[in-house]
C-alpha cells in the first residue's frame, strides 16, 4: 500500500503562505484519494481537503475554502497542499492520508480516509500572530 511522507512545514506569521509537500510510495498512484487532515491541541482532528488520483475531482472544509489548494504531480508521485492566508487557528500538525478508492464504497472521502487510510507522521504548521 502506499505510505505517505509528509514535508513543508514550518512556523509563519498571520497571513503568510506555505505549501505542505506528501510523496507516496507504491507502485501507482491512480486509483487513490489522497486527503489531508489536521488536528491542533487539545482540538478533534479535523479533515482538511482531498483529491481523487481517478479524476482529480478535490473537496475542502468550509474553514479553508479560498486560502487553500490541493493539487498533485502524477509523475514525482506527490500531492500538495498549498496554504495561503494563514492565521493561528491553523496552526496544527498535519498528516497526509492515501487510500485506495475501491475501499470507499458506501463512504464520504474524509471518512474514508479516516477509518481505512495509510497515515504519515504528520508536519507541524505553525502560524503565529
């Protein structure tokens, strides 16, 4: 299955920009949804956007709608996750989830994701004021 590695985060002032990279292993990387979640301190964790590796379609939460983007790059196996606008409140540890499509029969992408996905360790954002 493919493991995703997390990288690009870092600390940043209120309104700066920072692009989160996720490289995957395995074989292929069409046929997944690739999402990212985040979960700041003492906070539920939260399911940030995702794209489809099948037609590229890309969901976000209504929270970074306009300030973030999702995107990826077929041939370096690695999906993105452009953050621009930051404030504090998102700050938090983000994690790069992979899951083969097939296995979200009957499910919404982040739930999904969050019950049958491959996890990183995660990359600390940090945005402060």
């Amino acid at each position: 299955e493919m493991q995703p590695v997390e990288s690009g985060g870092g600390l940043v002032q209120s309104g700066g920009s920072l692009r989160l990279s996720c490289a995957t292993s395995g074989s292929t990387f069409d046929g997944y949804l690739i999402g990212w979640f985040r979960q700041a301190p003492g906070k539920e964790r939260e399911g940030v956007s995702t794209i489809s590796m099948t037609d590229r379609d890309r969901h976000y939460v209504d929270s970074v709608k306009g300030r973030f983007t999702i995107s990826s790059d077929n041939a370096k196996k690695t999906v993105y996750l452009q953050l621009n606008s930051l404030s504090p409140e998102d700050t938090a540890v983000y994690y790069c989830v992979s899951v083969p499509f097939t296995r979200c029969s009957g499910y919404g992408g982040f739930t999904c994701l969050a019950t049958f996905g491959s996890w990183g360790l995660g990359t600390q954002v940090t945005v402060s004021s």
